[in-house]
C-alpha cells in the first residue's frame, strides 16, 4: 500500500527522554485512515476498510491481529509476511532511497490543532528519480510520540518484507537531530486528531497467544490474491 510506503519516508524512531501519557490519533495517510492508539512502547493501529483486523506493537514486537470464525487469532508480522508472500506489501518506487534536503521554509501552518513549521523535502526514489514536496513538522511531545510509534511499525514492517530501508534510516536521523514530528506531508499524510487522554484498560493486550497458521493457508490465501 502506497500508504504504507508514506509511513517509511516521514516516519522515524525519535529519541525521547521518557514514556508519554497514553494517546489516540487519526491519520489520515493516502487513501486510508488509521487509527492510531499508544501508551509508552506499546501501540495499536487500526486501518479503515479492515474491519476483521489490525497491527499491535506489544513488547517491541509487531502482531497482526485477526478474526477466525469469530475468534482472535494473533501472528508475528514477519511470520503473516512470510505466508502472504509478495502480496503481504509491495514497495513503490515513489519511496524515498536517499533523504537530500529537509529544510525549513520560515511558514508555519496549525494541523490538528498543533503550530507546526513548514518544510521542503527533497530526495531521490528507489529508481534514482528526485522528487520534492513539503511537509508540516512540530515540536510537541505528542506529535514526536507519535511519529516515533509509527515509524517502529514502519521498521518492523520493513524488516519482515525485506524491503530497502535506506531512506528510513536517512529520515530518522534528520527528524532525530531536529527534535521534530512530522503533522502532514502534501495530499499523502495529516494528523486529523490527536488527544492525549488513558486508554481502554486492556486495549494494547495481545487478545490471545501468537499462533503459527499451517502453510497450507498461506497458499489459500496467496491464492485468493491472485484472483
């Protein structure tokens, strides 16, 4: 999903001094809307039009989280990745392969009710192309938790695709130095609410034991991809 792709470019793991309190967000990324919940290392993320699932980082690890028959079933993501094959995600070449320029305009615009600074972005794709845009970015705490949150699901999704992760890394490190989190970037990503506030007890718990699903099922599902 070219959402996903979003997610690797502005995402990144910020360095923060200490857990925040518990919040929830809406992110509007491409054609999707997630929502976002997370209390300290652990988070959920549920993605509109999948109503029968979601993704649960639990423990520095990352889950899928589906319903069988009405029950929840749990899998590592690497594991889901391994069943789906190609279909699990597939990269786009509009990808950032290598961070250029990430530079301060002097404008600010409010996103979700954050001042945020206006930046221009400049980097080359995974076929060498350069591209540009701009993207909002903010100081908040919230906002850099929030950006953290993703782009370790963004990590750990790219290590169980095997997908190229340069201009991850790229990102990461210039967000890290400036101390940012990132409020929209262009049409493809925006933070519609944000609000701190406890969470559902229980909401981050993984709803059952990780299970291995027979091969057989994986090809079931490969299958079904094809069609």
């Amino acid at each position: 999903m070219r959402a996903w792709g979003w997610l690797w470019l502005v995402c990144g793991c910020l360095a923060s001094s200490g857990a925040l309190a518990a919040a929830q967000a809406t992110v509007r990324a491409g054609d999707r809307t997630l929502t976002v919940a997370f209390d300290g290392p652990d988070a959920r993320v549920d993605v509109s039009g999948v109503s029968q699932g979601y993704l649960l980082l639990r423990d520095e690890r990352l889950y899928s989280v589906m319903r069988m028959n009405g029950s929840p079933m749990v899998m590592d993501a690497q594991a889901a990745a391994g069943l789906l094959g190609g279909l699990a995600w597939k990269p786009s070449a509009e990808m950032v392969g290598a961070l250029t320029a990430l530079e301060p305009t002097g404008e600010r615009q409010t996103v979700a009710g954050r001042a945020g600074e206006v930046y221009r972005v400049s980097y080359r794709d995974l076929e060498g192309r350069e591209r540009r845009g701009q993207g909002v970015l903010g100081r908040q705490p919230e906002v850099r938790e929030l950006t953290r949150v993703l782009g370790r699901i963004a990590e750990r999704l790219q290590s169980a695709t095997q997908a190229p992760g340069q201009g991850l890394e790229e990102v990461t490190r210039a967000l890290g130095d400036r101390g940012l989190g990132v409020l929209s970037y262009g049409s493809e990503f925006r933070i519609e609410t944000l609000t701190v506030a406890p969470l559902a007890s229980g909401y981050l718990d993984l709803p059952a034991a990780p299970a291995r699903l027979p091969d057989d099922v994986g090809q079931w599902l490969r299958g079904l991809g094809a069609r």
